[in-house]
C-alpha cells in the first residue's frame, strides 16, 4: 500500500486530538518527532523497529521523564481496561514478555509511575515505546 493511501485511511491529527484531549500533548510530541508519515509503519512494526527519537536509551528516558504524567495515566487507564495492575500489564511487554520482571525493573516502574527518581533504563525505554505505540494506535481507522 502506498504511503498516501494509508495516510488516507487514517484518522486526521484533529479528529485524534478531539478524541483524546487529555492526551494532546503526548500525541503532539509523538508526531513532531516521527512525523505523521510514520505511523502506519509504527502500527504495522512497532517501537522496536526504530523510529527517529525513539531509538537510544538517552532519548526515550528524555522523553519518558517529560511525559511522565501523561504516559501514567495512559498505562493505569489501559492497565484498568484490562483488568490487571500496571506492574502485571508492564510485565507483558516486550524485554519481559515471559519471564517475571525482576525487582529493580519492578522498583523502577514505582519510581516513574510514582513520580520519584528514575535512572536511565529499561523502564524509561518502555515507556516511550509504550507511549508511542499507543499515540500511533489513536491514529488507526
């Protein structure tokens, strides 16, 4: 499929903004660092496919930290829609699918979930993909 047809079967910047008001920001920041013609790739591939931003630990623990509130309440809304803890939801995700996410990993999501100190990790990684996974998904028709 061509790059113009699927922008053409996606939801306009507005519509997904007037959608998820309480996102605006988050979704702003997303699309100002891989563009709007990225999001279908990020939808077909995901974070780990590498998207400009979202790419070294230094920049998506910047944006992590940045975004943090926005970003927690997405993971405790979604986490509540599934029915499950954000710890038991975090835990599926990619590096931990599989195996139990351990007690530093564990004590680090508190940290950013808490507001507290968080250091450059894996945690903070997460939660910028997990963040723009789930901007990218708004987009989707």
């Amino acid at each position: 499929m061509s790059i113009n047809k699927a922008l053409n079967k996606m939801k306009k910047l507005q519509t997904v903004i007037s959608e998820n008001q309480d996102y605006k920001s988050l979704i702003n920041a997303v699309i100002n660092r891989i563009s709007i013609s990225s999001v279908n790739d990020v939808i077909n591939h995901g974070a780990s496919a590498g998207f400009s931003g979202f790419i070294y630990y230094h920049e998506t623990h910047a944006f992590a930290i940045r975004h943090r509130k926005a970003i927690t309440a997405m993971l405790k809304e979604q986490a509540a829609e599934f029915g499950s803890s954000v710890v038991e939801m975090v835990s599926g995700f990619g590096v931990f699918r599989g195996s139990k996410i351990d007690s530093d990993d564990e004590q680090e999501l508190y940290n950013y979930i808490g507001g507290g100190k968080c250091e450059q990790s894996t945690i903070t990684n997460l939660m910028a993909w997990f963040a723009l996974e789930e901007v990218c998904r708004m987009f989707d028709n």
